[in-house]
C-alpha cells in the first residue's frame, strides 16, 4: 500500500511493519538530531524516573496564583518534553473512549478500504503521510488521518462515507429545537446526517445554497 502524499508516493509505515522480510527500518525513517545543544537541554532536565507532566486545564482560566503557576508548568512541560497529559478539559471520558476505539478501528481496516481514504495526488487530507516532496526527506515513522470537518462546505466527499462506523457522526441536521415554538415554527426540515451529506455532494452546482433546498 503505497500515498500519493504531496508530490511523492511513499508507503504506509503500518504495512512495511508487518513486512517480515524488513530486518532493518528505512533510513528515511531515521532522524539524524544534530544540534548537540539542544540534546544537552532535554537530558539535563528531564530524568527517567521523572514523571509526564501532567496539567490542569480549569487553572488556566483562574485568576488568582494558581493561574500563574499552571501557566509555568505549561511552559515546562512544552519547553522540556514537548508534550503532556491534560485533566479537567471537559471532555467526556465516552466520547474520548469511542474516538480511541475509532481510530483502532481505522487502523485495523484491510488495505483495500484504506485506500478509498488515501490523499489524493497534491493534497495532504486523507490517510498517508504529509509535505513529502524528495526522496531524501526524512519521513515520521507513522501513518495518520487528516480530515477537515469545518465549514461544511470544505468536507471531501470520498472521505465522510469511507470512515469506520465509530468514527462517523450520526446525528440529525436541522433547526435547533430550542428555538422552535408555537411562535416561532421551523422553516427548515431536520434531516439525519448522512442524508443531508448524500445531499450535499451530489448535487449539481448552480450556484444556489445548497441549505434552501432543506426549506418546509
């Protein structure tokens, strides 16, 4: 399985993996770091035994003296490991389980269902790898999904459809019910979300808002 990642096509890191007869990884692979400086820094501050950092995202918002000290864990943990653990994001623990079961999903799909999701030849959206332009690029050693979801309009219509079930949205597009009233009918009909996106991508361009057609 190969992407058409930018200019150059490359092949997916899941599947040289699995390839038996690779003893060794690619050299485009390997990251040669040449700023010693830079090195010296990250092994001087951080140890083995130190923990990720971990931070609070409700005491970036307070004003008091817990605000200023979660800032400069957060400029600790992005200066000396570049990465860590965020708490209290208000995020539920469902939604984060069932995107981590989604994206498990994609990754064990069979090759000939990846491909329907691979980026298209000059753009970096889909499944592949990204900016690859020479063969002598030093590549990340992973695969991964980008996909746009925002503004509607900017969806990829052979995209949407390809994404394992977890992964896709099953709600309905419409008009808010909390606006709807006696007063104050709906104007628009509520439609679940995979018509409404059918609709969306087949329709003929001429030039007319696609959400008028929704109209009662």
């Amino acid at each position: 399985m190969e992407f058409n990642s930018s200019r150059l096509v490359v092949p997916s890191v899941q599947e040289l993996a699995k390839d038996p007869n690779m003893v060794s990884i690619p050299s485009r692979y390997i990251q040669h770091h040449q700023n010693s400086q830079s090195n010296n820094v990250i092994t001087n501050s951080v140890s083995l035994d130190d923990q990720i950092p971990v931070i609070n995202f409700q005491n970036l918002f307070l004003a008091d003296d817990d605000h200023q000290s979660e800032l400069s864990n957060l400029h600790s943990a992005c200066k000396d490991w570049g990465f860590f653990q965020l708490v209290n994001h208000g995020i539920s623990d469902s939604l984060i389980e069932k995107v981590k079961k989604g994206i498990e999903e994609l990754f064990n799909l069979p090759v000939e269902e990846k491909k329907k999701l691979c980026q298209l030849p000059g753009d970096i959206e889909g499944f592949g790898q990204s900016f690859v332009f020479t063969e002598e690029q030093k590549l990340d050693w992973n695969d991964y999904l980008l996909i746009f979801t925002l503004p509607l309009a900017l969806r990829k219509p052979h995209l949407f459809p390809n994404l394992p079930t977890t992964l896709k949205e099953n709600s309905m597009i419409g008009p808010a019910k909390s606006l709807i009233n006696e007063k104050n009918p709906a104007l628009y009909r509520t439609l679940p979300n995979k018509e409404y996106f059918k609709g969306l991508f087949s329709r003929e361009l001429d030039g007319k808002n696609y959400i008028d057609s929704m109209k009662l």
